[in-house]
C-alpha cells in the first residue's frame, strides 16, 4: 500500500508536534510532503523538516525566512524550498495532499481549510475556529460528511460514538468539559485571576489561547458551535457536562436511551491519529484506560453563572453565523489582552458579550456571509470595537 501524503498545518504547535509524533511510528503509511508553521519557532521547524525529509515548509511571517533558512543549513536540510506569506500557507494546504492536518489556532486557519477541501484532501481538522466563523463558507454538507475527519477530542468522540446509530437516531449530544483550573469557582472569586493561574490547566498542554479558552470555558461554547454544524444537530440538543477526569470524551445520547461514549486517557494522539488513518485505526498510539485498577468518573451540571461563555455561544448560533465569527474574533483579541496583563480575567466574557451588544442590530441585517472576504472585514470590525473597549 502506498503511504498517504500528509501536510501539517501548525507544525510547531501542540497539534503539530503531536501528529508528527504519531507519524513517526508509522512512517510505512505516511509521507509528509509539506510543513506549515507562523515562524516563531524556526529551529523546530528546521528540525522537523530534516528528520521527515519534508521538500516545502512554508512560514506565515515572511521576516522569518533568514532565521528559518539559516536554521534548515544547521538542520542539515539545506535543500529544503521554503515559500512565505499566508498564500503560501493556504497554496500548502492546498496542494493535494491525502491528509491535511489543520492545527492552526484562529480564524486565519479557514482559508487553509477551504484550500484543502477544495483540493479534494481529507481535512484533519483541529482548528475549530474554521468552523465557528466560517460557517457555510467551509462546507456543504456533503464535504461535511465525506471529506471532514475531527480532531478536537470532543468531536473525535462523538464522530466515533455516532458510528453505532443512524442520524435519525440521534437523541443529543453531550459535549465534556474538564471545568478547567477554576472548576467550582464562583464568578466573586475570579477578580483577579493572572494569566499565569489560566494558563495552568490541570489535564492537557496546549497553546495559551486554547488554554485561557478553557479556563473560561469559551473553548467548551466554540465547541458546542462546531458540534452542531460538524454533525447537524440543533443547539437545543446539545449538553455540556463537567468530567474532571477527562476519560470520557463525549457521548451520543439515542432516542431509545442508550448513551454511546468514547473513553480514553487525556492524550490529543488518539483523536490525531484517527484523523490522519480513518476509517482505519492504528496501532502503538496511546495507551488505554487500565481496567484491572479502581477509578471513578464524575459528571457535574455547568455552572453557567460563573462561566457565562457556553450560553453566550449558544445566542450566537442560534442567531446567524455572523454572530459567531463576531463571538471568535472578539475573544480572540480578550484573550490576547489578557495575557499581555492588559484586561483582567472577568473582562474577557465581558468584552464580547459588550461587541456582540453593539453589533447585534447590523449582524442581524443579512446573517450569511457572501465570501471569505467579507467574514474577514467584519472580523476587523469586531476586533477594532474589542480593543475600544480594552483601551477603555
């Protein structure tokens, strides 16, 4: 069997390292043909490209290529083409490819993912913001089905778990949460939360902004938006529960009660494995739950008080998909300002609900997008009225 040409997107990143990981114990059925990353880490990049023999790596930051390129000659990987800019990035995605594997965080990792369905790759999708902003720019619903494997581990699990039934079968959804580092917190305790308390999140490593995400649980609101047009179910049938455990992944309620669930260990390997071989599953990925050992599985109510997130993403699905580009690009910039000590923790939610207030009257006008462009212009609006008021 001919080894499937994989083209990671985010390489450098948590997505990223973890999916080369995977491949590397099975360099048999993979060859990576191109790696992507931004270009603040031109060293990893180089390395990952000497090590993979990878032929093209192309950087979002165009100043970065002497770094990179001095990097790759002390990678020993001279050879190497290096293209530069996000058309580069978006023409990498784009290149046909078997597999792409999107682990760009942000709304500028839509246009890669449009780039590589229309080149008929099967899209390994872990940037959910694709699906949050881009709404029906991404897909029909027949690339939905076809061409789109899930990465985030919620999606991954209610994509496995929805193999024992039909769609018409299909009850709800139930979305977990880990609850984050403020699990049990009320909203009069999180004043003065620092960056360096998000950022400390008690059972996965990932990137800062997915990392404050979840602890404000706006990563758990973004996921329900995608779980909803990944699997065409209304919001209405969607739960959100809190598992501190992070065994059980998600679950898939049906109409004759049964619940479906995939249970794992925390480790993003799996569902990133899955992604790269469905419908095939490898083997030496990650290790299973051990069931000769006692343990106990929690399952709690969201405080929705003290994390107002999941509900603010619900009004904006149930309003238009312009609502939840605005719900994307606000928190996006929230999150930055915080982290840079410029907004204190309870102002993240707050500054997005206030450009969603604002907004709300003129998203309402005409609700779809008519192209990529237009989502990106009033991403920018949403991001201008984000640091109006931050700068406040």
């Amino acid at each position: 069997m001919q080894p499937s040409t994989v083209v990671i997107l985010g390489s450098t990143g948590s997505i990223g390292t973890q999916g080369l990981d995977v491949i590397s114990r099975h360099l048999d059925r993979f060859t990576v043909t191109g790696l992507a990353a931004g270009g603040a880490h031109v060293e990893l990049l180089a390395q990952q490209a000497a090590k993979f023999h990878v032929p093209t790596v192309a950087i979002f930051y165009k100043e970065a290529v002497p770094a990179l390129r001095e990097a790759l000659e002390q990678a020993g990987a001279g050879n190497v083409n290096i293209t530069a800019g996000p058309d580069a990035v978006i023409a990498m995605a784009g290149s046909g490819a078997d597999v792409v594997l999107n682990g760009i965080t942000g709304s500028i990792g839509l246009e890669p993912s449009i780039a590589a369905l229309q080149a008929g790759s099967q899209l390994a999708l872990a940037n959910k913001e694709s699906v949050v902003a881009g709404g029906h720019l991404l897909f029909s619903a027949q690339v939905r089905d076809k061409q789109i494997n899930p990465v985030d581990s919620e999606h991954s699990a209610i994509w496995q778990s929805l193999r024992s039934g039909t769609h018409g079968e299909v009850s709800k959804l139930v979305v977990t949460a880990s609850g984050g580092p403020f699990r049990g917190w009320k909203r009069d305790q999180m004043t003065d939360i620092t960056p360096e308390q998000a950022l400390n999140h008690p059972t996965w490593n990932m990137g800062p902004v997915v990392t404050i995400n979840s602890s404000t649980l706006m990563n758990k609101g973004l996921e329900v938006i995608e779980a909803s047009r990944l699997f065409d179910v209304p919001p209405s049938r969607i739960d959100v529960t809190v598992h501190p455990q992070s065994i059980v992944h998600s679950m898939v309620e049906f109409r004759d009660g049964a619940t479906i669930a995939q249970a794992s260990p925390p480790d993003m390997r799996l569902p990133i494995a899955l992604g790269l071989s469905a419908p095939e599953r490898l083997g030496n990925v990650a290790a299973a739950c051990d069931w000769t050992k006692a343990a106990t599985w929690t399952f709690e109510p969201l405080d929705n008080e003290a994390f107002p997130a999941v509900n603010l993403a619900r009004h904006c699905l149930e309003s238009s998909e312009k609502h939840t580009a605005v719900l994307n690009a606000a928190n996006e910039q929230a999150v930055h300002a915080f982290l840079e000590h410029r907004l204190p923790y309870l102002g993240i939610v707050d500054t997005v609900r206030e450009v969603l207030d604002e907004m709300d009257a003129e998203l309402r006008g005409n609700p779809l997008f008519a192209s990529v462009e237009e989502m990106s212009r009033l991403e920018q609006e949403a991001r201008a009225r984000a640091d109006k008021l931050i700068n406040k």
